[in-house]
C-alpha cells in the first residue's frame, strides 16, 4: 500500500456534510491525529502501559516471547539475494548481533555454490550509532553497468521518507562531496555517471495531496539542486511522479511514470534527447522489465485482444521512432492462474504464477517469429514461490520456496536442469503432528473462496480459530512458513497450532490470488464482497466443526487491519477477537491523512457523497454504536507510520472508550507501517498477540 503524507489542518477538524443531511458534529478526537502531540502522546503511552500490564503477567508470556525472538533472531535463515548485479549477490541481513541490519555483498559464483563470501557495505546500526541517527535502511539504486556508484535510501526511524546519499561499493563508504537529498519521500534513478532523475520535495507546490513528489528533474553532479533541469511534472490530484531505469544487458531504458492514481499511470519512455514518448500501453499496465529491447507488461484489463492479467511484449525501439509497435502475447493465464511478478534474465522471461493461491514459475523464450513459449519449473505444491532475483547476463535465476509446515530452501534455477538447493533451512518446529489442508467456502454471492487450514492431526473439534486475511490492493495472500510472518504477528500461528488450535489464511476477494478480476470484485462500491468472503470462511469453519461462533480471532493489518475492524463491527456475533494491524478506520477522514488520497483508487473519494454512501456503510470509526457486544480487540500500531496515520488506530480505541468497551492497544515509537524494526520489537507483538488470544477466546479442550 503506498501512502504519504498530508499535513494535520483546522479545517479538516470537521466531518463533511453527508448528503442530504446537515453538518456533521466535529470529530472529538481529531487532536490523536496531531502524530507528536503532547496530549496525543500521554495517551498513547497510557494505552501502552496498561496493554503491558495486562498481557505480560499473562501464562507463558515471558516464554512466547523468547521463542519468538530466538526464532526472529537465528543467524541460521536464508540470506536472500535481494538484488545480482555486476557479479555480486546482495543481501540485507539481520540477526541478533545486528539487529538493525548488514548490506552486503557476496560474488555470484561463491553464493550460487552455496558457500557465499560476504563483504559488509554497510553496518546500519554502527552507522547509525556513529551519526546519531534511528536509521533504517530502506535500499539502494546502484548504476549500471558497473554497479559501483549507488544512492542509498536511509529512513531515520522507519518511515518512508527517507535522505538519500552516493555511496562506493568498491570502497564500501559513502562518496565525500556526492550527490546528497535531505529526508523526503524522494524518488531516483541514474541518468548517466553523474547525473540523476530527482523526484522529491522541491518546496512550495511541489509535491502531490498523496504527500508525494509531482516533479521530476535531471540533477547534474557538481550543481546545486536548485538548479536542476524539468523532465516533466504531474499535477496536485496525481499520487506521484518519477523515474525507473530499466536495465537490458549493456543497455538501460529510462521510463516517466506519471501515477495518476493508485491503479492508473501514464508511462512514457524517455528518449536520449530527453523527448517523452508515450507506451502503447493502457494506462492500467505494469511495465515489468526488458528484454532485448522489449517492454515485458501486464494488464490488469482487456486490451486489443489480449486478457486481463495477460503478459505482453513490445519493441521499445520501434516506441523511440515513433511507429506503432506489435503487441505480442507472452503469457496467458487460465481461470485458476494469477500472474504475481515477472523478471527477465538474458535470454527468458520469468513468470511467478498463483494456481489455486500455490506458486508456480514458469520460464519463457521467444522463437525469431515472435512466438513466446514456455516450460514450468518443478516446485513444491500448496507452497509460496519467490522469484528472489534475476540478471541481464546469465540465465540463472534465485527463487525460494516454502510452506507452512515446509522451511524454506533457495534454489538455484537453470532451464534445462532440476533446480539445484543453494541453502535449505531445517525445521524450526516439529510439524510431524501438523496438518495443511485446502478448502473452499462459498460466499453470499455464490463465489468459490478458497482458504488454508492449518492443525494438529490430532484435532478434536470445536476449537478456537485465529484467521488471518487481508482482501485489498491486488495482494494475495500465500501460505509460507509460520514462524517467517512478522506481518502476520510472527510464530503467534505456529504457537496457536501448537496449543491445539486452528490458523487460517483466507483468500477473500480484493486481493490477487486469481489476478485482476479477484481485486476488481472487492473496488469501491464492491467492498462488502470481501467481507461477505471473510464470514463465508469463518461460518464454513463453524459448519465443518472446526470451531464455534464467538470462539474466532479476526486478524488483518494495514488494509487488512480495517477488514478485523470492519468485521468486528459487522459480525460481533461471529468473531469473539480481532488483531487490528496499522488498520484505517476513519473511512472518512483516510483522504486526508497522510497519503490515503492515494487510495481513493481503491476505496472511493469520502468527499464525494456518492462515494461516501457507500464507504459509510463499513467506515469502523463511524459504525461504533454504544450498546453492543463487541469483541475486545488487539489494536496496534506505530507512532513513525507514515503511510497509515497512527490517528486511524487511536481513534478507534478512542472511540471504544468514550463507550466503555474494552480494548488492548500498542504502538511502537519506531517502525514505520512495519510496526517494528528490530526482530525484538517482533518478539514482543508476537507475545502480546498470542496472551491476547489465549485470554479472550475460549480456550481447546486439547490444551
């Protein structure tokens, strides 16, 4: 989900007329929304201590706790090729000696061989410590083809503004007198040696109502910023404007894109005389990456012929002379297919498919006469498959696989050849008495919602249920293993399947398991299909005597947290808990917090009252009605989230206790929307999860 940021106004402080009535009283606790506020802050930190209180001198506390730190912190975890560029493999690691994190990079041949040389670029804590800095590492844009000079993103306590410095990978130290960006929430690629594209905060008028940047320039080396030449700029409605270099063996391909909103974009490729060409593609298209100076795209709606969800080609060159160019079809998929990424190596295209929510990957080639053909690699079932990295020069690619009983394991993945295990992690759990299974619930309107179950063997029905779901923005959610989901608050699944209870990952519709359709099922004014999709699995639960109403934990973050909220206040008959993540609540207000202007895409504009009829109708914060049985929710939350205000969550809580209700609130001081940059500030969620849960449902007669 991307977000921003929009500052805190007076004029915001009250609610817009809905239609056809008068104005609405003003919010009574708009002053949460100040992020810093003294009053705000003393609150928070009341909450805090009291959830501490509570749930710390809970059974087994101080034991989940360890656990999960111990899991979160083991050194032995696969080093993930987070990027292979002029022959090195790089990696961003954590681990308990270096909790905030090493860059690193090791040669390619010595990683794929399984025996990896590392060499620290950056200590993150250590820099930190010698600046006086909360930094985060947020990434690095390194220039092709030498790979040597990079500008590295650091965040000063997790958000997603960052500043932005030149650093040398061949001396592993940042460039004295390089190019420099104070924090923002800046956007750059390289133009050249010594020039960048700049996408960031130019003062006055230059940035988006998402909080992003609407400008871009090309920044000489050696000049000051101020004096940076225009390559084009998007208008105030826009959610953001910048570049991505495509890099195709020796050669790069520069691309503007201009987002209009969250799902729409116009591309264009920039010419060497710095002339925007537009794509021929529809302005709801992905360019993905490049491959002998062809576009690979998906489509996320029909277009000339070809499906939504479709991979398609076309020649980037004919683009740049201003001919028509062929579109070609590279992959196609079935009804029961979702295309989730792709990447190109030197000389195939890689698709990572869903079927049926289990990962695939499928390697693509072009004949001479345009045709694209291809061969699945052999993966395990009901597994998620991550496409980790692939390089212009080689064929080789990284991907890993896992499961939810499986650990994972990095393979090395050549065409023609059995993919060949590069690190296999051993089990961090006995699973021998677990289960996964595959089931489908059928939903109010009559739609397939498929879902996993995960159990001890030994299962005596009806026990407590803790489903996990998330339903917006074309993001599936995919079975990997249960200790591996910090999102998904940690080993808190695997201690609940362990104690003799049930964990479920719904696949409920506004996500991506079944590709452009799924999500667009859930838009707008169609987002109660996604909640009908969430109760369909939990009452397929009761029915199948897997557990009873009232005896369900709801837990979903981010958008996923205003699902938990909005079925917390839907169906308090049928959940008995709620984990309630970095949620939005105030349906009302989201416009106008931070970024949510980004995701009016995705949930309509509140302002609108047409719009707001239907947004109105689920809205949590407005839904709360005195008198009702909700259950006692888990909420939590970062005061540094800069994507989802903090206000959303404070609010909520707020509001539960203008009515006396209970709640259990946390927020982290630092984090960002992760809720957590540190594997401790982790552990201590996982904990206080997994104490809530065993506090307010009704506990397994298996225990």
């Amino acid at each position: 989900m991307r977000v921003g940021k929009a500052g805190w106004s007076v004029a915001a402080s009250l609610l817009l007329a809905v239609q056809g009535q008068a104005q609405a009283p003003a919010d009574p606790h708009l002053d949460l929304e100040q992020i810093d506020g003294a009053k705000a802050m003393a609150t928070v930190k009341a909450w805090n201590a009291r959830t501490i209180a509570a749930l710390e001198k809970q059974p087994h506390f101080a034991e989940y706790q360890s656990r999960a730190l111990a899991f979160l912190s083991d050194t032995q975890k696969i080093a993930q090729p987070d990027r292979v560029q002029g022959g090195l493999v790089l990696n961003f690691w954590q681990d308990a000696d270096h909790p905030r994190g090493l860059w690193r990079a090791s040669p390619i041949a010595a990683f794929a061989a399984g025996k990896p040389e590392w060499r620290t670029l950056i200590d993150v804590g250590a820099l930190g410590k010698a600046e006086g800095k909360a930094w985060v590492f947020k990434g690095a844009t390194c220039l092709s083809p030498a790979y040597v000079k990079c500008m590295v993103a650091l965040s000063n306590g997790g958000g997603d503004a960052v500043v932005e410095r030149e650093f040398d990978m061949t001396k592993a130290a940042f460039v004295d007198g390089g190019f420099t960006l104070p924090e923002a929430k800046s956007d750059v690629s390289w133009a050249g040696p010594d020039a960048l594209y700049v996408a960031t905060d130019f003062g006055a008028g230059s940035m988006t109502d998402s909080g992003y940047a609407r400008i871009v320039k090309r920044w000489k080396r050696g000049t000051p910023l101020a004096s940076a030449s225009l390559v084009s700029q998007g208008v105030k409605s826009d959610v953001s404007v910048g570049t991505t270099i495509i890099v195709d063996g020796d050669r790069t391909w520069p691309v503007l894109v201009r987002g209009v909103d969250f799902y729409h974009r116009k591309l264009s490729h920039i010419a060497p005389d710095g002339r925007l060409m537009p794509t021929p593609l529809p302005d709801d298209a992905d360019i993905n990456d490049v491959i002998g100076g062809r576009a690979i795209a998906t489509l996320k709606s029909d277009w000339q012929g070809h499906k939504a969800g479709s991979v398609v080609a076309y020649s980037i060159p004919d683009v740049l002379a201003g001919k028509i160019p062929a579109i070609e079809t590279v992959f196609e998929p079935n009804a029961h297919q979702a295309v989730e990424s792709v990447g190109s190596s030197r000389s195939l295209v890689w698709v990572k498919l869903l079927d049926d929510v289990s990962g695939r990957l499928v390697a693509l080639k072009r004949s001479d006469a345009g045709k694209w053909s291809g061969q699945a690699v052999a993966l395990a079932d009901k597994s998620t498959v991550h496409l980790d990295a692939t390089a212009p020069d080689s064929d080789m690619v990284f991907a890993t696989v896992e499961g939810m009983l499986t650990p994972p394991t990095l393979y090395r993945v050549t065409p023609g050849e059995a993919p060949v295990a590069v690190q296999s992690l051993p089990a961090k759990f006995d699973a021998s008495n677990m289960v996964v299974e595959q089931h489908f619930a059928t939903s109010k309107d009559g739609t397939r919602v498929p879902y996993f179950l995960v159990h001890r063997k030994d299962l005596k029905g009806p026990v407590p249920a803790y489903m996990h779901a998330y339903g917006g923005f074309e993001l599936a959610q995919t079975p990997s293993y249960l200790i591996n989901e910090p999102y998904r608050s940690g080993p808190a699944a695997l201690y609940w399947v362990e104690e003799g209870n049930a964990y479920v990952l719904a696949n409920i519709r506004g996500g991506g398991e079944y590709g452009p359709a799924w999500h667009d099922a859930a838009l707008r004014e169609k987002r109660q299909n996604a909640y009908d999709d969430l109760y369909a699995v939990a009452e397929d639960l009761v029915k199948a005597g897997i557990t009873q109403k009232g005896r369900i934990a709801v837990s979903g973050r981010s958008n996923g947290g205003l699902m938990a909220s909005v079925a917390m206040t839907q169906r308090p008959d049928l959940f008995g808990a709620a984990v309630i993540g970095s949620p939005l609540t105030d349906m009302k207000r989201f416009s106008h917090m931070l970024a949510g202007a980004s995701w009016m895409g995705e949930y309509g504009n509140p302002d609108v009252p047409a719009d707001w009829a239907f947004i109105s109708k689920y809205s949590p914060y407005q839904n709360l009605k005195s008198g009702v049985h909700y259950p006692t929710p888990f909420i939590y939350t970062s005061t540094r989230d800069d994507r989802v205000h903090p206000g959303h969550a404070r609010k909520f809580a707020a509001r539960l206790e203008d009515m006396k209700d209970p709640f259990f609130y946390y927020e982290a001081i630092e984090g960002g929307h992760a809720a957590g940059v540190e594997p401790k500030e982790d552990a201590l969620r996982a904990a206080l999860v997994t104490t809530y849960l065993n506090l307010e449902l009704p506990q397994s007669p298996a225990k």
